[in-house]
C-alpha cells in the first residue's frame, strides 16, 4: 500500500498565479481514406528537439497530445498550440498524413487503431477491455495555476457548477461509427464509462479532497495523480486545477477565447466558497450541455435559464468586477459575446454532412489548414 500523501505534496503557486497552461489531443488522418493513421512513432523520431517536452504519446498511435508551457495569458498558449500544429502538420504530411480535430472520428472503428506498448497503458487494457479499445476520443484541458489550497478548493467546486457552458462552447462531437448521435459532444459520454470520470464529488476543504486522493493511493486503486479522470480536478502535481471536459477543436478564436473564459472565472469564483450542488441538477445541466449545446437549458436554484444565456451574464459578471481589465483582457470582452452567439462546431459539421451527405466531407472541414 502506499503511504503517499497528496496535500503534503501539493505545490501551489502564490507568486504565479492563474497561469494558463493546455493540453491539446490531436488525431492523425491518412488523406486519402481519411481512417486513422497509425503514424505517432514516427512524428516522435522526427520532431525538432525544442518540441520534444510539448508533443507528448498517447494511447493510440494515430493521436499525439500538445502540452504547453506554461504561458501568461490565453493568447499566449493559444499562439503555442497553433505554431506547433503547423510543425507537426509539415512532419505528418511526409506520410500523407493530416492532423484533425476529430473529439470523434465519424466512422473510425477500434480496429483501424493500433495501441502503444507501454506498461500503464497494458494494465489499463487489463482492467477497462472493451472501454479502453473503445476509447476514441480527443480532448482539449486547460490548467489554471492555483495560489493556494483554499482558493483551489473553491475554484473546483464552482467549476462543478459551470461545467456545462464549457461543454456546450467546445461541443465537436455529433458524430460516431458512422451515425449522427444527435448530441453536440458524444466525447463526453465516452469518457463517462470510465470508473473514475464524470462529475465529480463536491468537497468542503482541500484537506477533503486529499484524504480522497490519498485512499485511492492507499487501496492502490490509482498508481499517480494521473489515473483521476474527473471531469474537473485539481492536479496536486502541479497545483492547478485542470479542466477536462472540453472536445478538441483547432478554431484559433475559440481556443484563446475559452481558455481566458476559464482563467477569469477561477481569478473571480477562488475567491468565493462555492455552494454544494445536488448531483442530480449537476448531472442534468451537463446531459442538457453535451445534447443541445448552447441551446440548452442550465438549471439555477430554482431557475431554468438557456446555457448561451448564462454564459453572457457569465461574462457581464467577470467584466463589471474588473476581472478582464485585471488580466489585461479587456479588449477581448466583446469577442467572448460574439463567440457565444455563434453556433456551436458541432452545428456546423452536422450542417455539412445534412447538405453533402459525406462524412469525409465532415472530417475534411477538421482538417488543421493554418
């Protein structure tokens, strides 16, 4: 059994916080049949040394993770994340090969994957089976460095109420196995199958959290930090609170825009002890999120309010307590409105397969083209 202890070794950031950092998972597409390319170790043994820390292996061999550092403001990860794609798109393309923002491919099946040898990922396949050779999804996680351990446990709770605005602006994933699931994110209930995913619990203190974190050590139910899959957590590795639930996307806008979206609602909400939700509201909003996008409804007290609506008062809230103008963000304010008025991707993309019927046509507009 292990006598780690997590909120022993929990590091905040008292001088740096509400630093951004973003992990982004990528899918690798042959161009001709637009099926998963099995491609990542050779992108691996040909990236440029100064990229070798920020492109990280996943479990498929057609997927890689770009893993920023950790950056000032959105934009400046944002720029990371785009400057990186462009390197490794001009790698991939020697193989005839494209990068996509596929949260889902359309009609990928679990044999066109071939899965890394690794240790972790071999106990995982031993334990999960069939979820794990289904899992075929790619997502977009935003970390926010915390400066304490109370500003932490707040900014978790109250991201446990706001997980739906995030899903609903990041929604990418209508389709699967050949089929419009009729969600906006289908990703999200993929990754619900895991044992430790999903809405998590809601915590009263930090020291709360850790003795949670620290039985799943003990029971030797988790071997890292890393195994936790929550929806939202706070990482006690790098003292930041990760969010999980966004799909993968490559809208250059969209991701600078909801990173700094949820860097100024920790800057504001940490500073507040947030009110314990009960789980089956908290449940409802999200299914409300991941089926209609921003169309959706967000229930609030005894309220029911659209989710687009939300999000403007959302913004209207962080702006009037000078929380964009703090970050130096105030010129972004207005394109935060206009992005919540736009339709959600997966929108889009179902408009597309509506009018060509194609779902190469589908993927082809995923295709990263910076």
């Amino acid at each position: 059994m292990s006598n780690f202890k997590t909120y022993d070794n929990t590091i905040f950031h008292e001088h740096s916080a509400f630093t951004v950092g973003a992990e982004l998972e990528v899918r690798l597409i042959d161009k001709s049949s637009m099926k998963p390319a099995n491609i990542s170790p050779f992108i691996f043994k040909h990236l440029p040394n100064e990229l070798k820390e920020n492109v990280h292996k996943e479990l498929l061999q057609s997927m890689i993770e770009i893993v920023t550092p950790v950056c000032s403001t959105a934009k400046e990860a944002q720029t990371f994340i785009m400057t990186t794609l462009h390197k490794v798109k001009e790698i991939a393309n020697q193989k005839d090969v494209e990068l996509a923002a596929l949260a889902t491919h359309p009609f990928e099946k679990k044999e066109d994957n071939s899965f890394f040898e690794d240790p972790r990922y071999d106990e995982f396949a031993k334990e999960l089976g069939i979820v794990l050779k289904n899992f075929l999804i790619s997502g977009l996680h935003i970390h926010i460095a915390m400066p304490n351990e109370v500003a932490a446990i707040n900014a978790y709770n109250h991201s446990i109420h706001f997980l739906p605005l995030f899903i609903a602006l990041s929604a990418n994933s209508p389709f699967t196995l050949s089929e419009d699931t009729r969600l906006q994110s289908y990703r999200s209930k993929i990754f619900e199958r895991l044992p430790r995913a999903g809405i998590p619990e809601y915590f009263e203190t930090y020291k709360d959290y850790c003795k949670l974190t620290d039985l799943l050590f003990k029971t030797n139910t988790i071997k890292t930090v890393k195994d936790v899959w929550w929806d939202v957590r706070i990482h006690q590795k790098f003292g930041t609170i990760e969010l999980r639930v966004c799909d993968a996307f490559y809208d250059e806008q969209r991701t600078e825009l909801i990173i700094l979206l949820y860097q100024a609602m920790l800057k504001y909400y940490s500073q507040f002890k947030a009110k314990r939700e009960l789980y089956q509201i908290s449940k409802q909003n999200k299914w409300n999120g991941v089926r209609h996008g921003l169309d959706g409804n967000f229930i609030e007290g005894d309220r029911v309010i659209n989710i687009r609506d939300r999000l403007h008062t959302l913004v209207d809230t962080l702006d009037k307590e000078g929380i964009f103008k703090e970050l130096k963000e105030q010129n972004r304010v207005e394109a935060l409105h206009s992005l919540i008025n736009k339709p959600s991707i997966a929108r889009k993309l179902r408009a597309i397969y509506q009018e060509s019927g194609s779902l190469k046509d589908v993927i082809n507009e995923e295709i990263f083209k910076w």
